[in-house]
C-alpha cells in the first residue's frame, strides 16, 4: 500500500466485503444488517466520509452501495 492509499481498520474492511458480497441488507436502528453481518452507522458514516460507500434509495428502502473507489479496493485485494 502507497502512502497516498487509505488506511483503513480491519472492521471497516469486512464492512466493504459484505457490502459488496451481500444484496440483503435494512438499517435497523443503530446497525446495518448485511447479509449475515452488523455493521455499525459509525462505521458507515466513516466509509461515506472516505468515498468508499453510499447510501441510495432503492424501492424507497435505503441501500448501501461501493462508490468505484471502493470497488476499486475491493478489486486490489483489500478485502
């Protein structure tokens, strides 16, 4: 990794894996369900803020999406 690449924590990894493996996925509450995963709206909040995920609505039930950076990290082997 390139010092110009983000860091980011091994929590925040396995949040974008699931993100991007799984298309189960409902805010309940103070958690994401995806898939078989719970990943807290802080977490989320900090993947927005890195450009990593976005929330969208789809069917009027929000989703979370990977921007292209974050399937771009996906695709590096990041997760």
């Amino acid at each position: 990794m390139t010092s110009g690449e983000k860091q980011l924590s091994r929590s925040a990894i396995r949040s974008l894996s699931a993100i991007h493996q799984y298309r189960y996925q409902r805010r309940s509450g103070r958690v994401w369900l995806v898939g078989d995963k719970r990943i807290s709206t802080s977490t989320v909040a900090s993947l927005e803020r890195e450009a990593f995920v976005r929330e969208i609505a789809s069917n009027g039930a929000p989703r979370l999406v990977l921007t292209d950076e974050g399937k771009r990290f996906i695709s590096q082997g990041g997760g």
